[in-house]
C-alpha cells in the first residue's frame, strides 16, 4: 500500500477522532491502536514510520510472527481477539502490552495459575458483552463489575486496567449508541477500583464511541485499506 495513502488515511483518522473527543471534553485523551489483522507487515512497518506505535491483532499466531519480526521497533502490541486455553502459553511468551479480550473468570483463573508458575503479569481489559449478542464473547453487563472485582481479588498476576467491548451490531444508530453507553457506565463506576482504559470503536463507529466516553479505539480498515 502506498505511503501516502496510509498518510492520509491516519490524518483522516486522528482529525476526526479529534473532533470527537473536543466535542466530549478538551482534556480527554483518545489511544489509537491500529488493527493489523487485514493488511501487511509491511503496511505496519510503514505506519511505524509515520509515527504509530501501538498495533493490535487479533489471532496469538499472528502477533507471534509480526512481533518477533518487527522485535526490533519498540513498538505496544495488543492481543485484541479471543484467547483460545490451549494458546495462552504462547501469548505469555509473547508478553503483549495489553491483552484486551479477557472474557470470562474461567480464563483468569487459568491465565494467573500460568503466570504466577512463570513469575509473570500480564495488563489486562474484562471484554463485556455489552450488546448482549451470541456471537461475541465477553461477560454480560450485568454481572461484570463482580467478575472484575473477582478476578483484582483473586488473581494477583494480572493486572486489571479497565474494560473492552465491540459496539452492537445493527445499522441502528441508537443501538449502538446503546451498548456503548451500557460500557461507559461499568467502566465509570470500576474507575474507584482502578480502572483507566475504556475501550471501544471500531472503524464504523469509533466517533459514537468517544462521544460515550471510549478513550482506546482499535482500527482496521478505516487505516489500512483504500477508503476513496
Ligand atoms: C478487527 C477488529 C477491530 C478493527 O476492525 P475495523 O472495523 O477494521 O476497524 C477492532 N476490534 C476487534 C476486536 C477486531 O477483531
């Protein structure tokens, strides 16, 4: 992909999330972490140069390959996709800055027994299934703030930063809206616990998101693909 496409594309990205964040607050800080999963290790390396520094991919293999190639850039990887049990070794092999898609209290308890055998930690975000669909993981609104608690309580290892949901799948503004505001109010009262990141927004909908209060978006295609 040519660079100054990816140029503009960032531009158009960090402009609009600029004028979504002053329209919620001046001092509110929005993280950008751009989503690999769709393009190229080189368009990542290109997208480096242009002054991004946190990337996210969704599958443990993936990350595995573009970290260790790209070992030498002091670049923030997030693992942002679904943890299948029988990766959990690699991911911690991997140490990623945040591993954003923690979805249920089964996978802490198996996550801390590994790395507390290591003498490891790890940051991570409760994914909250906020729209309430089957096909998305994560814990339901309703029981989240004590399975977070749960889990700051008995899993010293892992160091809970806050929560990440995937806004409702509809063309329904409103809906969307919906389970974006249904995450801002967890994220809200788990802030006395010490949460700090609110992350949501995807590259449909990641000015709704900062209007709700999301101050991490993750962005595919919106960076990484042709959007004339
Ligand atoms: C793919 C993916 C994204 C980015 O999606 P785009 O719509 O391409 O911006 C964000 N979050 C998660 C969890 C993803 O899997």
């Amino acid at each position: 992909m040519d660079r100054e496409l990816l140029r503009k594309n960032l531009d158009n990205v960090i402009w609009k999330i600029e004028q979504a964040r002053l329209a919620l607050n001046e001092h509110h800080i929005v993280q950008i972490v751009a989503v690999g999963k769709y393009t190229t290790i080189e368009n990542i390396k290109t997208l480096y140069s242009l002054g991004q520094r946190a990337f996210g991919e969704n599958h443990v293999q993936q990350l595995a390959q573009r970290s260790l190639e790209l070992k030498d850039l002091p670049i923030e990887w997030h693992m942002i996709g679904t943890l299948q049990k029988n990766k959990i070794n690699k991911l911690l092999e991997i140490k990623p800055s945040l591993f954003q898609a923690l979805d249920s209290f089964e996978l802490a308890k198996e996550l801390e027994a590994k790395l507390a055998n290591k003498q490891q930690s790890l940051s991570c975000l409760l994914q909250v299934n906020s729209a309430k669909e089957d096909t998305k993981s994560g814990v339901n609104p309703e029981v989240s703030t004590e399975i977070y608690l749960q889990i700051k309580e008995e899993c010293p290892h892992i160091n809970l930063e806050g929560i990440m949901s995937i806004g409702a799948h509809s063309d329904d503004v409103k809906k969307i809206q919906n389970s974006f505001e249904t995450t801002y109010k967890i994220y809200e009262k788990l802030q006395k616990n010490g949460a700090n990141i609110c992350s949501m927004g995807m590259s449909g909908d990641y000015e709704l998101a900062i209007k709700c209060g999301s101050n991490l978006v993750r962005i595919g295609s919106s960076i990484f693909e042709n959007n004339d």
